[in-house]
C-alpha cells in the first residue's frame, strides 16, 4: 500500500455522494443539484454543505458510526492486495458469504453459485461485471481501518468491487482493477460496526 495524499472532508464526501447520486432518493432533487456534483468547487462552502447534507440524508446510518477524528487518504494498491480487501460487516453479506470475508473469497462464492440468502443483490455485481470496459467507474471505492496496517474493510463501492474481482477471476486480467482507493484511518474505527475482520486465514478452494 502506498499513501499518495490526504483527502479532505469535502472531496471525501463529494466521492462518496458521486456513488450515490443516481440513486432514487435523489431523484427529486437530482436536477437541481446536478451541476455540484458533476463539476464540484470544493473551494466552495456552500457547495461543500450542500453535498454533505445530501449525503448525510442518505447514509446517515453508515457515516454516523464512523469516528469523527477519521483521516481520509487516497492510496494506491496492488491487485493482489486489492483481492484482500474485507466486505462490509453488514447484515445482508453476512447472511450470504459469513463473517470476516474478502473480495477474492466473495467473487469465488458467487461463481460457484452460492445462495443470495441475504439479498446482496448479485444481478448489480454482474450488471457491474457486463460493463467493465464499457462504463467508467470514476468514483473511488472507499474504504476504512483501525491503522495503516492491513486489513482494511470496503464501506462503499462493495458491488463495484467485488465485480471487478468476479471479472479478474474469470478472465485472468487485472488491467481493470482500480489501483487508486481513498482510505479512512482512525485508531477509533473497531468501535464501528461496519469494519470486518477475519478469523481465519483465506480459503479459495
């Protein structure tokens, strides 16, 4: 893992709405609201409001159970260790998948037709997975860790980046595979239900 730069609470929380924003919560307001997020002014303060009231609204249940005191960066990683990224400790990926799994022991679950018990939603992942190549996935897949050390766990962007792990295991290539991720750090973050951990060391059998 390499760290490239800090991110600041505005451009953190215009990516993270940029993933959200063609959503049906925003339909209503979509329009108006379009041009700060298609063509943001992070100088700005009363855009910045704007999109983190937005945001708030939406994923209030998420971000109010990440600490206040979290450092957001933009990283770099390498494929083998983006494989290694934790999903969501979230009820529905639970059900599905078990506790304290990676995008590598996901993608493999999913080819092997594993049971959507806990409506993850699979049809998105593939929908994700048929439009590699075709569609550009700008915003950064965000994740969050107690430290710098790994692991690190996915709080946005799980679909998106548990397709891109689906489409290198059935291919063999990785050239799609985002490099570039923004990463928030608090030695807080284990009190948040969100971040995953493993028990036990991977298994791709």
């Amino acid at each position: 893992m390499k760290i490239i730069s800090k991110v600041s609470q505005p451009e953190f929380e215009l990516q993270f709405l940029g993933s959200e924003w063609y959503k049906e919560f925003y339909n209503s307001v979509r329009n108006k609201y379009e041009r700060i997020i298609s063509n943001p002014n992070l100088n700005d303060w009363q855009e910045n409001f704007i999109r983190k009231e937005l945001l708030w609204k939406w994923r209030y249940p998420l971000l109010g159970c990440l600490p206040l005191e979290t450092e957001w960066n933009l990283i770099e990683l390498e494929a083998d260790e983006f494989e290694n990224l934790l999903v969501i400790r979230e009820t529905g990926w639970e059900k599905t998948f078990g506790t304290g799994k990676n995008l590598k022991e996901v993608a493999f679950a999913i080819k092997e037709n594993v049971k959507d018990i806990g409506s993850v939603r699979f049809d998105i992942i593939h929908d994700i997975k048929n439009n590699v190549g075709k569609f550009e996935f700008k915003e950064k897949i965000i994740l969050i860790g107690s430290s710098f050390n790994n692991p690190y766990t996915v709080v946005e962007g799980n679909h998106r980046a548990v397709a891109f792990e689906l489409m290198r295991i059935e291919t063999g290539q990785a050239s799609h595979i985002p490099k570039q991720l923004i990463l928030g750090v608090s030695n807080e973050m284990s009190s948040s239900p969100w971040l995953n951990f493993r028990h036990t060391q991977p298994n791709y059998s």
